[in-house]
C-alpha cells in the first residue's frame, strides 16, 4: 500500500504539516502539558460583577451546599465563603466560631471533631425546608463550583489554615480562580506553600487610603473596601487598577448603590441576597461587564 505521502496531494499534506505544527506548538505552551491544563488557560474570568456573599445567605442557609448552587444558578460571578479548622484538621466551611448561630449545636468549631460538627442541622434555623443540611466541607464546594467564576475564600482562625487551602486549591487546579481573603500572617504562610496563590488583603485600616496603600505593599490581588459610598472611591479604585489590583466592596444590596460602585470604579460589590438583586440589576438595565 502506497504511504500516505504519495496519496495525498500536495496541499492536503502542507495543511497536515501546518496542523502537526500548530499542535506541537499549542502543548509545548508553559503549563501547557495536555489538553485539560490548554483548556484551562482559556477560561475567561468576570472583570466586575456581583459577589454572593455566603452563597444566596438571602434565600438560603448560609454557607451551604443549596446557598451556592443557589448563587450559581443566578448567575453570580463571584462566590464568597469561610473556611475553618475542626479539631480534627478537617476543613469545614462555616462563618462563626462556634457553631451555635447557624446550626442547632453549641460549642467553638476548633473544639469540635469533624464527625461531631457533621451530625449538626445547619439549615432548620434558615427554614424548614433546608432541614438537614449539613456542614460542607471545602473539597465538597469546590466539587460544585464552576471552573470560570472568582472564588472568594474567607479564612477564619488559624494563619496555618491559608497554606493548607492554598495547597488543596493547587491539587485540585483552582488556582486560576481562587484567592484568598486574609491577614498578612495567612497570606505569608501561604505564599510560602504555594507561591503564586491569590491574596484579598483582609488587614483593613480605618483610614481607606493607609489601606490601599499597604494593599499595594503587600502585592495582594484583591482588596475589600468598605464604608459610605461616596464620588471618594473613585480615588482608590485608580490608584489600585494602576496597580493591577481588582476591587471588592462589602457590602449593599442597594441598586442605587451598586450601579454607583460600578461607576466609581468597583468590581465586586458582595451582595446578601443574590438570587434577588441579580435579578433587580438586570430587569433595570445597570450594566455589568462580565468579561473582557
């Protein structure tokens, strides 16, 4: 059988040529190694839009795995949530200290096991209809999380626990959408562990300008202002874009607030009601810039 160079004609075989090329090119990009990690570099991320701050903690436990499929299903481009240490080293995503607000146990997370923390009912006290919600664990929300919005993780407790999510979030190759929300002390820890994890400078100084300006000392990535809105935003969002920090804002689910935090200059206003206020944003035509 005659080989397939004599077969095909000659401008078959240069386009075969010029695709075994681009191929060859394609996967020898840096972190390029197979098609998954190519199609990861693709991934378009929001520019601005809405952070749902806990999941949909609106209409949803807090903090759960109905709260965040909640969010994503209205189409949040940033998902915040908080992350603690059982006694046991496992790592649970939940807001307080204790337990005792949002799940009907009583007792400081760092005192209580994982098994014990998960018998709890964390979402009877939001409605009965979440009743038997259970505290997630990290890997479990990322397992739900989609691959093309911001993650904002909240680390509560222990400067240690920013290194070990850092190091869960490279294993399960999130990095490109993850920072993480914490102190100078976490975030060292971090970036000692896993060089190159984002960082929100969670170290807020009463004084908004003293705390752009460590934000920008530190090299963090994201930073979380907060206060009265006012046209004074428009300030620190410069300086901080000229610096390659993106900007977060806690917190309002005011329409007229959110559309003037876009216009000063904000990209992630975190809003408490998401599933509700997506929806008002959209039906009143205050744009959102999703992508670049």
């Amino acid at each position: 059988m005659p080989g397939l160079s004599k077969i095909l004609p000659l401008p078959v075989k240069t386009c075969l040529l010029f695709a075994v090329i681009a191929i060859c090119c394609l996967f020898s990009l840096p972190g390029c190694q197979n098609p998954g990690d190519f199609a990861k570099h693709q991934i378009l991320l929001p520019e601005r839009g809405l952070c749902a701050h806990r999941g949909a903690m609106g209409t949803h436990p807090e903090n759960t795995l109905p709260a965040f499929r909640a969010a994503v299903e209205s189409g949040a481009h940033m998902i915040e949530f908080d992350v603690r240490l059982t006694k046991d080293g496992e790592i649970v995503v939940i807001h307080d200290e204790s337990v005792d607000r949002t799940t009907n146990g009583v007792g400081a997370v760092a005192q209580l096991t994982f098994e014990e923390i998960r018998q709890l009912d964390a979402g009877s006290w939001k409605s009965g209809a979440f009743s038997g919600e259970r505290v997630p664990t990290l890997n479990e929300v990322l397992a739900i999380m989609p691959v093309d919005i911001w993650l904002n993780i909240h680390i509560k407790g222990e400067d240690m626990l920013g290194a070990l999510v850092a190091e869960e979030l490279k294993n399960q190759d999130r990095l490109h959408q993850s920072f993480l929300a914490c102190g100078a002390g976490a975030a060292s820890l971090a970036r000692e562990s896993v060089p190159g994890i984002k960082i929100c400078n969670m170290d807020r100084m009463d004084n908004n300008m003293d705390y752009v300006r460590e934000t920008i000392e530190m090299g963090a990535d994201f930073i979380q202002l907060r206060g009265p809105v006012y046209q004074g935003f428009s300030g620190y969002t410069r300086i901080l874009k000229e610096n390659g920090i993106r900007i977060n804002y806690f917190g309002t689910d005011d329409p007229d607030e959110l559309k003037a935090l876009f216009e000063y200059g904000v990209d992630f206003p975190l809003v408490d009601d998401i599933v509700r206020t997506i929806h008002i944003l959209s039906e009143s035509g205050i744009p959102i810039i999703t992508h670049p």
